[in-house]
C-alpha cells in the first residue's frame, strides 16, 4: 500500500472514530467529514512537520470537538434544524462577545446581527454554495471560543473599514487591541489573512472573565473584600491582615480559603449562566486563559492560598 493510501485510510478510520463519538453526527457526509479533517491535518499538523507518525495524526483527529463539527457540516449542508441548534445553542455567546467588543449596546446588537449573517452566508459562490465562515472551523477547539475569536476579528474588520481616514483617541486605542502589547505578548488577533480560528480570542475571554471577577467581588462581604484587599493588593501577610481584622492567622487563611471557593463559584456561574460558556471551557480558562492576563487572577481562582504566589497588583 502507498503511503497515501495509508495517510487516506488513515484519514477514513479517524472520521469514523470521530462520528462514533458524537453524541449526534447529524447523519454528516463520511466523505465531506474526511475532506474537512485532511485540511485541518494538512493545516495545522503536516504544515509543521510533514513527517508525522500516524499516531501524531491518529490523535491529532481524535482531539477533534466532534459535536461541534457534526453541527456545522450540517448547518453547512443546509440542515435548517441544524442551524436552529447553533442559533439557539450560541446566541447568548456571540451577544456577550460582542458587547466586549463595543463600545455601546446599540454597536453589540449590530454586530452580532452581522455575525450571524456571516455564518449564515448571505453571499452566493460560483459553485452555488454560500460563502460562510463556518468553512474556517476545523473542529481544533470549542465552538464557542472560535465564535467568540470571529465576533472580535469582525470587530476590528468594521472599525477598520470605517475608520480609516480619522483617527480618533477611542480609534487609537482599539487599534492598539490588534496590535502587538508593548511587552512584547502575542498580538489580539492575527491580520486578516489568518484562518479566523487562528484569531486569539484570549483578550476578549479574559475580559469576561475579569468582569466576572469583578462583579463577584463586589458580592462579597465587607469584611471579605477588606482580606482580599490587605492580602493581594497591599501585600500584607496573612498574620498581618488577621491582626487588621482581629483574628488569628489560621482563621484569615481558612476565610480566604472559603473566599477562593466563593469567588470561582459565582465566576463561574456568571460565565456559564449569562455569557453562554460552557463547563468544560469555564475550566479551561481557570487554567489557562487566567494565567495570561493583564491583571494577575491567578491567586484569587486558584483553588487554595499560596503566600509564595505573586500578588495581584493593585490600579
């Protein structure tokens, strides 16, 4: 047997895997389902090392989302009850997307009305088939983060497109959202010729996310916010800030104990209530996004105090 036979063969057994583990395949297209797995291979594995073991590529497909990519191929195959799930699924996502990405409510509601038509494909290709931006997902990671990364790419593709002769100090400052960061981190989305799951959804994720904090700290007893207070931004020790409170060091750190738990709860249930995240991504982010942001959350979600942690800086 060829090695492109292998490769396809291989290729065919990781679709067939990958509908065995849907919870609905939404009776997808085998050969269509294979064809949009050998793109992802071909972009995202084989572009990097085109040497790959078949055991690379086996899991490479095997990390696949396969409902989410069973919901698009239908929805791109014109199954309108497949497209009635991923509006009715996602709605509450693209609008939380796309109010961290406007300035105002009437700009969210305009934009989320034009992600939507770009997903749908208003526009017709030479082969008859709508021209829409679920052909850029390749099922690599949640569909939700990739809608959200789409929602801030078409953000900044508007402002863009009308802002071009003026540049105002809001328009400076959105601008700078897509570029580089001064300390040299990645960019907030890529340039336009970049796949828009390449787009980093990070920035906006962690907005959310600290918004969420936000919010949930201001629930918090005074007693509690004046220990999260001493502890994180003014760097005092928990034997120090149990004497502010009249308490014993072991008694601060069990309440911050409790804070931690207290906070990560409603966090997450802000993210997952009234932004659309879902469980798995929530707990994602907790591990990863958090780690990366511009103010340090990592100490107040992580699940227990750790004096050796560095502290989050204060305004």
């Amino acid at each position: 047997m060829s090695e492109r036979s292998e490769q396809n063969q291989g290729l065919l057994a990781g679709a067939k895997r990958l509908l065995a583990r849907a919870t609905d395949s939404r009776a997808v297209d085998l050969d269509v389902l294979v064809s949009r797995i050998k793109a992802a291979v071909e972009k995202y594995l084989l572009k990097d090392d085109e040497n790959a073991s078949e055991a690379t590529v086996a899991q490479f497909i095997d990390g696949l989302q396969a409902d989410d990519l069973c919901l698009i191929l239908a929805c791109e195959r014109g199954d309108e009850s497949a497209w009635s799930d991923l509006v009715e699924r996602f709605t509450s996502t693209v609008r939380s997307a796309a109010r961290s990405a406007s300035s105002n409510e009437d700009g969210a509601q305009d934009l989320a009305q034009s992600i939507w038509a770009e997903l749908y494909g208003l526009r017709v290709r030479d082969d008859g088939k709508r021209a829409s931006k679920l052909a850029y997902y390749s099922g690599r990671g949640s569909l939700a983060g990739w809608l959200r990364a789409v929602v801030a790419q078409l953000a900044i593709d508007h402002h863009r497109k009308h802002s071009r002769t003026v540049q105002t100090e809001d328009d400076a400052e959105f601008d700078r959202l897509a570029q580089r960061s001064d300390d040299g981190q990645e960019a907030f989305l890529a340039s336009a010729t970049r796949n828009p799951e390449d787009a980093i959804s990070d920035k906006l994720t962690g907005a959310e996310m600290q918004r969420a904090l936000e919010r949930s700290m201001k629930e918090l007893s005074n007693e509690d916010r004046l220990l999260v207070k001493l502890y994180y931004f003014d760097g005092l020790r928990l034997r120090e800030a149990g004497s502010v409170l009249g308490v014993h060091e072991a008694t601060a750190s069990r309440r911050l104990t409790r804070i931690h738990g207290e906070l990560r709860d409603r966090v997450e249930s802000i993210l997952i209530s009234e932004l659309g995240w879902s469980k798995a991504e929530t707990a994602n982010a907790f591990g990863q996004v958090a780690l990366n942001l511009e103010t340090d959350l990592e100490p107040l979600l992580a699940g227990a105090p750790n004096v050796g942690k560095s502290r989050i800086k204060g305004p």
